[in-house]
C-alpha cells in the first residue's frame, strides 16, 4: 500500500492529471424501470468512436440492434454503470430518469461543473458561436498530503439533442478527445460516454486514476439529472 501511494504521489509530481466534466466521467447509476425484459435491447447503443448514419440519432427511442449483453441490461437495472476499456479508451453508460432536455442541460452546463463534478475546481465558457463551444476548466487531485491542478481547455460540438463530440485544444494532457451521446424513451435516458486519453507521461498510474474518475464523474451526472428531474 505504501509502495502504491508514492508511486500515486511520483505521478502527481511530474504533472499527472485527471479530465473531467464533460471531458470523462462515474459510478451507481441509472434506475430502469422493470417492466424492461432482461433480453430487449433498451436503448441503441452506439460503437466505440466511430462515425454514425443520421438514423441512429434522429429517432433515439427506435429499437436498434444494442451492443449489450443481456448481463450488461441486467446491471443497468440494478442501478449500476457500465464502464469498459484499458489504457486511455474507454466507454461508460448510465442510466438515469430524467427526460433528454435535461440529460442534455447537465452535460452543457459548462460554467457550473464545478459546482456538481467531483474534482473540477472551475469551468468557464470561453467562447460561444452557434453549436460550438470552448470552455477552460480546472481538475484538482488530493492525494495527501498532494494537490494537483490540472488545466484543460475543451472545443465542443454540440449536435442537439443527440450527441456531442469534444477533443483537448490546449491543457496538460497529451491527448484527449470523445463523445456523449443521449438517447431516450419513456421518461429516461441512457448516457453514453466514449473517451481516448493519452498522458504527457506516467501512462500507466494514469490510467488506473483516470478510470476510477469516470465512474465517479458518471455517478454525479446521474444524480445531477435526477434532482433537476425532481426525483
């Protein structure tokens, strides 16, 4: 263990850090509600980065052939998220009630990250034309008795009310770009998250801090959207 935490704290020292907001994401999520059959694919689900006709987002609550395994259905009931993926290329799914207006107010409310995001000190629009937007936003990590901020500055294109694509224009990492993507039906949606990350150095502690990140970034989002559902 102790040998775990200087390796951690070495990390921190030549400027490891951790993308979130809309940049990664967390844990215990989605409700569903029961009367979904463990076998029915509940919603379609896209593949990992890669581009999509516009069928898949023009009509989200159409059966489409799902990804899932009948496992993966089952933990989505039981309240749990889906996070798949090694070394900086992820995927994460949640489930949450809430309708896709405000599944989508939650993930582009850029200015107030910070204020229902685990670890994002600031986020601030920088600028704003049509359906792009460049935001600045401050990670911090405490591992004690460490604090590290990281800075990451993040052009996203939003593609209302289906998915929004994003990639790292300037900031501490080496690379980091990705996607959301919301779909719907019957008063809930899933949110599906696809991210590549890729370190300025340390890959592997990295990763491991990164993935435990996404889970709970993914977990604030849901109960996000579920209290401004009021649920």
């Amino acid at each position: 263990m102790v040998g775990w935490q200087n390796q951690r704290r070495s990390a921190l020292k030549v400027g490891l850090g951790i993308g979130c907001g809309i940049a990664s994401v967390g844990l215990t999520v989605g409700r569903v509600l029961s009367a979904h059959p463990a076998d029915t694919p509940i919603f379609p689900i896209p593949t990992p980065l890669q581009a999509h006709p516009p069928q898949w987002f023009a009509t989200p609550t159409v059966p489409l052939q799902s990804a899932l395994t009948n496992q993966e259905q089952a933990a989505l009931r039981q309240g749990r998220v889906l996070l798949s993926g090694e070394d900086g290329n992820y995927t994460a799914r949640v489930m949450a009630n809430a309708s896709i207006d405000i599944a989508w107010a939650v993930l582009t409310d850029y200015n107030n990250f910070s204020s229902f995001l685990p670890g994002v000190e600031s986020s601030q629009v920088l600028q704003s034309s049509g359906t792009q937007r460049t935001f600045e936003q401050i990670n911090v990590i405490r591992i004690f008795p460490i604090t590290h901020r990281e800075r990451i500055v993040i052009a996203a294109s939003e593609n209302y009310p289906s998915h929004i694509t994003f990639s790292q224009v300037d900031g501490d990492l080496k690379k980091l770009q990705g996607s959301w993507y919301v779909t719907g039906a019957g008063g809930q949606v899933m949110i599906t998250h696809q991210v590549v990350v890729e370190p300025a150095s340390n890959r592997s502690i990295f990763f491991g801090i990164y993935k435990d990140n996404l889970q709970r970034t993914m977990s604030a989002l849901q109960q996000e959207m579920e209290r401004r559902s009021g649920r």
